[in-house]
C-alpha cells in the first residue's frame, strides 16, 4: 500500500480489520452491518480522525449531480462487481450514475474520447475502470476538467485504486514451487512479449529468479482472458510435447480452459498437472481452482469514495495517490505436493 498524508477509508479498514465495503456501509449508516461491526469502524474512523464523504447535495464542487464509470466491457464479472460497488456508495452521497461500456471495440473508444470534452459538461467526475489509456487518450482526460479517481490504472496524474499484480502472480508461483514443481508452464497474457513484460509475468519471473530458475520458452505460451484462450494455449503446450507439472495462469479464466484441455487430453489434476490462477472469479470456489484472490469491490468502493473526496473538497490531486490493496493465496483441489 502506498502511504499518503490523507488518511483513507483504507486506513479505517486496515486498523478495523474489515473491508472496505463493510467499512464504507457502516460509515453510511447503510443496514446489514452488525453492530458489532459499526463499532469497530466508529471506534477505528474516530482514532483516526477520518469523516465519510458529505451528500452531495452540499458539495460545492457539484454542477449535475452525475458521476460515470467507464469500463472496457459490462459483461465481466470483474467489472460488474466493481461497478456494483462504486454505484452503492456514489449513489448513497447523492450521486446519480451514468455506466459507459466500451465494449471492446475501437469504435466505441474512439467515439467516447472525441467526445469527451462535450460529455465532460454532463457529468461532475469520471471513475476509470481499467482503462489503458494512450497518449493522446491521457492528454483528453487531463483537460476535460473532471475529477478522476481510476481502479487498476498505473502512473495517472489522479487517485488509483489496484493491486500489485506482480506480487499476486509472485505468491501463485511461488505456491507451485513450495509445492515442490520445478517444471513451470506459464498460460501468459496476450500483452506480454519479449520486449514487454506484463506485471503478472515478471512475477511469474521473479518467483522462479529467487530458486535460481529461468523460464523456458517453450512452457510460455500466449492465452487471452478467456476460458476457450486458456484451453487453446493449454492444448498448444500439451500437442507440442511440453509436460509440465504444474501450470500458472495470468487469469481464473484461463484456468479453466486449462482445466478443461487437460481433462480432453486424459491428464488428472492435480495428479498430473497441478493449476493455479489468479483473481478468485465467482466460478473458482465451485471448480476448485487455487488461485489468488484480490478484493474486486473494495476495490470499486475505495476508488468511488476517493472521488467523491476530491468532489467535496472541489480540488485536483496535486498529489495524487496509488493505493495498491492486499491480495490472498487460496489453495484449493488444483494443487498438490509432486509426487
């Protein structure tokens, strides 16, 4: 977590022991909180000297009353639970919200950012959903005069919410290699090339670095965030003669065409191969898969609470902030000690 001088809604979860949805409720006076629970985050909130957000009724940075959230795609779980969450608590500071898709399609992008300055006069501030931005896509945020706060955004000019993604890939390698795998395939996303690693990957990386492993090239295979990419690249590795022990996936999705590749092609798990993902999707628990789980809605909540903060002091973020939240190692039935 990135330390800043103005104490968060993270800070109040930390020292409560909470989540920062349970944390955000309870500030709010919202039901289904316990008492115990509202307790705690008082008691916490008020050694801390930290206030939740006012109404937005009473800020006076607020021209429409309207924030939108912009996400690549409505139809990931990824997004529909952050969305979910950010809507709860802009909507319980007064806030209408508007939920833009881009829909993974280029045409879409591109019609939203050319009109982003004449939109910009519908809307009090923009919450980003991981939105890889390009340069000139930045420079139209930066003078679109909206307050921003982003979820899993690296090196913006406002407040950002995310996790550290080569640690989370780091604590699933270094599962499989505690387990006792040597031979280590790795399901790694489109983006990652020889001359540009993705986080995931150089965690991946760094694991095996620190047990003086190198990644072989022929255990790395490209795969996309879907159940039918990592099926795909799995059955690459196996029809190229690769027999690793153990395989990582950049994401659950991926995981599970993994799973399903290695069961077409009569391979048990764990007994053959043991599986590892990452991110802890709805389906993991149902399916068994290990994997690494990061906090999707606190995620929304926090970076939704950031920007309201900015709304109601009416202020840019001189300093912005990068607050990077835990993530957790789950081990499930796709993992098991060599044998």
């Amino acid at each position: 977590m990135v330390r800043t001088d103005r104490v968060t809604i993270q800070d109040v979860a930390v020292l409560s022991g909470l989540s920062i949805c349970t944390v955000s409720r309870a500030l709010r006076k919202l039901p289904n909180v316990s008492e115990k629970a509202q307790v705690r985050v008082a008691e916490a909130a008020s050694k801390l000297g930290y206030k939740a957000s006012a109404a937005a009724s009473r800020l006076a940075g607020g021209v429409t009353g309207s924030v939108a959230i912009v996400a690549p795609t409505a139809t990931s779980w990824f997004f529909a639970q952050a969305v979910e969450a950010a809507e709860e608590v802009l909507g319980d500071s007064g806030y209408d919200t508007v939920l833009i898709s881009l829909r993974n399609k280029a045409s879409v992008r591109r019609q939203f950012f050319e009109n982003l300055e004449n939109f910009a006069q519908r809307v009090d501030g923009l919450l980003l959903l991981n939105i890889d931005v390009d340069p000139d896509e930045m420079e139209a945020l930066k003078a679109c005069g909206l307050a921003i706060a982003s979820v899993g955004m690296r090196h913006v000019p406002w407040d950002n919410v995310g996790i550290d993604d080569e640690h989370a890939a780091w604590q699933a390698t270094q599962h499989l290699l505690g387990l006792g795998h040597w031979d280590l395939a790795v399901l790694s996303s489109n983006e990652h090339s020889v001359v540009t690693e993705t986080p995931r990957f150089r965690g991946f990386k760094r694991a095996l670095d620190e047990h003086h492993l190198t990644v072989h090239p022929d255990l790395v295979v490209a795969a996309g965030p879907s159940i039918d990419d990592g099926r795909r690249a799995m059955a690459e590795l196996i029809t190229r003669g690769a027999r690793p022990t153990a395989v990582f996936a950049h994401c659950d999705e991926a995981a599970f065409g993994a799973l399903t590749a290695l069961r077409e092609y009569g391979l048990s798990v764990p007994k053959n191969v043991s599986v590892i993902g990452l991110d802890d999707h709805p389906m993991s628990g149902f399916l068994g898969l290990s994997t690494v789980a990061q906090p999707v809605a606190d995620q929304g909540a926090f970076a939704a609470n950031l920007l309201c903060e900015r709304l109601l002091n009416n202020e840019s973020p001189h300093q912005p902030s990068n607050h990077l939240l835990d993530t957790k190692l789950i081990e499930r039935k796709t993992t098991r000690h060599k044998r």
